[in-house]
C-alpha cells in the first residue's frame, strides 16, 4: 500500500478559518504513516449544499486535481 497517490475533499456549511483545521492535519497524518503522496486537496469551506460547491471555485480545483491524475 506504500507510495499510492491521495486527494482529500470535504465540505462544510462553516468558513470559518479553522473549519477544516482539525481534518487537515489527520489526513496530513494519515499520508505521512501510510507513506502515500499527497496529490491534491479541496477544503471546501461556506459550502452547505452541493449547489453552494458548484457555484464556487472548489468544484474547479477537484476537476483539476483530478484531470492530472
């Protein structure tokens, strides 16, 4: 299971700065242990609903992330 690529997502209707915080550093943390590579991640913060995501630029940093896998 070594050295396979990693994207993390997530939502959360908060924007607050420090939402994502908590998640960040445990997936941070998951990747160094499981010794992946950290290819892209989307923290998309003030996004209640999808249709709040698809209106924000976090749908185009997933595509891009993806689109360079």
């Amino acid at each position: 299971m070594h050295g396979k690529k990693s994207i993390t997502m997530a939502t959360a209707y908060n924007s607050a700065d420090w939402t994502m915080e908590a998640l960040a550093n445990h997936y941070e943390t998951l990747v160094r242990y499981m010794e992946w590579q950290d290819v892209g991640q989307v923290w998309a913060t003030g996004c209640g609903a999808r249709s709040l995501v698809e209106k924000s630029s976090f749908a185009d940093m997933a595509y891009k992330i993806g689109a360079n896998l």
